[in-house]
C-alpha cells in the first residue's frame, strides 16, 4: 500500500520523527532498520514483523521485488529526499527505512532446547559497543552460530547501527538475555554444551582446538575480558600473537574463533 | 621541551589547525597520530620521526614514561582542553595528538627483499575504506605480517582514522605501493612468495590451506572483490560460509585467514 506524504508533520509518519533522539531513548517494542541489504533481510529472513516503510520516492522502484512480497496491508510511505530528511531529522543516504516489531525474548533454557545435536551458540559479557555487537552478529550469521547469549551489560542488536554493521546479520540469528554471566554458564553446560572462554590469558590454543558437537564460545569485552570465575569454570582458549601488540578487536576474534571452531567440526551448515 | 599555548592563533601550532579539513587535503610529507595507545607505538615501535606533540595539559603528566624517551628537542606544545579544541576545530576527547614525518616508500622488490625466509605478506587491491585498511594493519601486526603491499586504489594507512582503528598496527608494519595489481602479484612471485587470493569463488578451502614458507594473501575490496584476471595467476581461496549470508567483513576476513596462515606455519613471531 503506497502512500505519498508531503507533509513532514503528518500524524502517519510519527514514528520515524527525529530518528536519532528515539535510538537513545529507544522504542519499546519496536525498532529501525535502515538500507536495502537490511531490508531484504527483515522481509524474508528475519522473524521480526514489518509495521511499514518510510521510502525516498527514488527508491520505490527499485525495491520493486521486495514490496511485492510485503503484505498489501503494511503501509508504504513515500516521499522526496527533502521530506524524508525533514522527517527523518538527518539526511538518510540509503533512502529507505522500515518500522518493525521486536519479538519477545524466550527464556534461555528454551531457546538452547531448540539448537540441533550439533550446534554453535555464542555468548556475549559486557560488550557495550554497537559496532562490535553488530560485527559479531554478521559473522555469528555467515557461520550458521544457532543463537546469541546477551548478559544485561551487552547492548541491543536491534540498536540501528548494530541491525546495519550486521548487515541483517542480528535480525537473523536468534538470541536472548541471560540475567548473568554465571547463569549463561550454568544454561550451556545443562544444555550440554562445551563452552569456551576466549581469553588472552587461555590454556589452550585456539587452532588446536577440537570443538564439541555443542559448543558455546564466550567473548567478552576489549580490556576488561572476561570475569576470572567465569574463565575457572570453562575452557579457556587464546589466540597466540606476534610479540608485544594490542589485543585483536573483539568482532574480528569472534570471527576467526568462528571459523576454526565451524571448520573444524564441519559444521553442515558450511 | 614543553611549551605552553594560550592563543590559537600561535603560529607555532599551525600544523594542528583544522586537522579535519586537513585530513581531506592531506599533508605532504608529515600525518597526524592521535590517542595514548597510537603515540606509545609512534614513540617506540616505529619507524616515523615525531616533529611534535599537542597535548591538552591534564595529558602532560599521565603521558611521562612516553615524553621522557623522546629527543629533547622534540617541542611538546601543551594547551587547556578550550584553546586544544580551538586550534583542532573539534574536541580532541583524548587530548593527544602528534605530527610526524612520512616516510618514504622503498620500491617493492626492496621491500620484499628484506623479508626473512619464513613470511607472511598481505597484498590489498582498491580497499578505499579506512576503517577497513585500519583493521587490516591491526590483524597484520597482530599476526606478524613481514609487509603489507597497496595498489594505488587503496586508501593511506597514515590517515588519523586509519592509524586509530589500526590501534598503531599502520606504524608498526612496512608497508609500501605498486603501481598495479599485476604489478604486485609480479614482485612476489619473483621475490618466491606463494601468492594466494581470498575470493567468494577460491577453488581451495582456506581451512584445508598449507601455506608455504613464503606466503602473500590478496584482498580486494567487498563487493567487486579481485579482478578475475588477477585470480587466474594465483591460488584461490574461499571461506565457506552458511547458506546464502552476505559476505564477511574484509577486515574480519583478513584477520581469520591470517590467523589460519599463520597458526600453520608455525610463523616465529608467534
């Protein structure tokens, strides 16, 4: 259903007003997602339900395909690039952003009951920063990782620029909250899973590394790392690196710890 | 030599004006380094010659291990964090930054020729992303790349952002130009390099890759990726992925292949 809006204070377009003040204070039970790789993604990969669209006119010929297997009910705005970015309080390059609802999050024990008997799950503590979150959903999704743990501190994957350094990546892989880093543990090792603690500091070498027909791969943040009574209950693994540098950025260990970790168990998924 | 700014006008500080402005127009002969972590690497591991430092002053005393190794003659301009801003254009959160002097570029076939027997190189063909060559000289030095080689599409790994992303890694490994992709993959073989080149359609699994003693990996940039003519004269290599996912970062991707190459050969560094 396209709809063409002139007016940027049209009552329809509310929720795409001031699009960065509403990512700080966030949206409830909805979230943005932005660009037409994210957008393929959420319409046909994604579980998450698409409330409209907010489209720069440009653009809706192009997406011509995607439109098509939208629901007929869901509202498509349209608008000129000038109306857009009044709308929108920013000029957004891509001209296209889409309103979706968030899906209410299962209880951990439920989500690992559903991985197959041969399964990969990440687990993620204190990683504050939406470009690393994002990073890691893109290579938890290019790995076939059956799901994300989150512990409080660890921030939204549906925050906007965490849907798009994802490239659709978050709104694929599914995922929940844990309460705690101890309760993460205690769900995967009840749920049978191997898990794995990478740390500077681990025992063992990450190339050498046999992975468990479940296994779970914990990350924390750059600097701090992991708590150490979390590191004295799991596996703990590291990365050998040339003498004296700098830690690797945390999404790109997610990503090498990944693909050994898939290679080696020959994940069917690969 | 400290030297306290009170004016922003100080002609003295007149190669920190603007840097943004500057960073676009570029500075000849000298580049701007910013932050603790990138000034430790420029004072001590590199090969680049500081010409002076603007710190606000809060920063003068943490940073006393590092000012105490510099020359003496070396001027450290100190300023409060309002005239710092003033002169930069924009708040400098970290109040440190350093101009310093290129250095020159020696010839490829110089370059490789100080390479030890057993190495490992990186070759990237039109990456025009800083953030992207940023990333990919972190997991070089992180994983004790010998030398990094760019063809001339390939952004400057001593822009500001670059060196920050890099985490210094840009300061740290050699790195030096060729006038063209056929150029680069002809150096190396002359210089007994096995030059492999990372594509969506490789013919060998880089989990399954022995690299040999002398290794060079290709990169091109996401999406393009490398011209099929240079793929056709070197061994190509893929990273399986799950089903139908958009492609890895090519920094991720960097920093998995080179983790994997160098955890098989046993590089020394590690």
């Amino acid at each position: 259903m396209l709809i063409s809006v002139s007016d940027p204070d049209d009552p329809r377009i509310e929720p795409y007003r001031a699009v960065r003040e509403r990512d700080l204070v966030g949206r409830e039970h909805r979230f943005v997602a932005e660009g037409e790789v994210v957008l393929r993604v959420l319409s046909r990969q994604s579980r998450f339900k698409i409330e409209s669209l907010l489209l720069a006119e440009s653009r809706a010929e192009t997406l011509g395909d995607v439109l098509d297997v939208l629901s007929p009910e869901i509202p498509i705005y349209t608008a000129t690039r000038v109306v857009m970015d009044a709308i929108v309080g920013f000029p957004i390059h891509r001209g296209i952003l889409a309103i979706a609802r968030r899906a209410s999050l299962p209880p951990v024990e439920e989500l690992l009951s559903q991985m197959p008997e041969k399964a990969l799950v990440v687990g993620l503590i204190g990683l504050a920063n939406h470009d690393n979150v994002g990073g890691i959903f893109r290579n938890a999704a290019a790995f076939g990782v059956g799901a994300v743990l989150l512990d409080h501190e660890t921030c939204d994957p549906l925050y906007r620029k965490a849907i798009r350094v994802s490239v659709g990546g978050a709104l694929m892989v599914p995922y929940t909250r844990v309460p705690s880093a101890d309760a993460m543990v205690q769900a995967l090792q009840a749920a049978s899973f191997d898990v794995m603690a990478l740390s500077p500091s681990g025992k063992e070498i990450l190339a050498q590394v046999q992975p468990s027909q479940r296994t779970a791969l914990l990350l924390g943040a750059e600097g701090p790392g992991l708590p150490s009574a979390l590191l004295a209950r799991t596996r703990t693994v590291s990365i050998p690196m040339s003498g004296g540098f700098d830690s690797l950025n945390v999404a790109t260990t997610s990503g090498i710890a990944l693909h050994h970790l898939a290679s080696a168990a020959a994940f069917p998924a690969l």
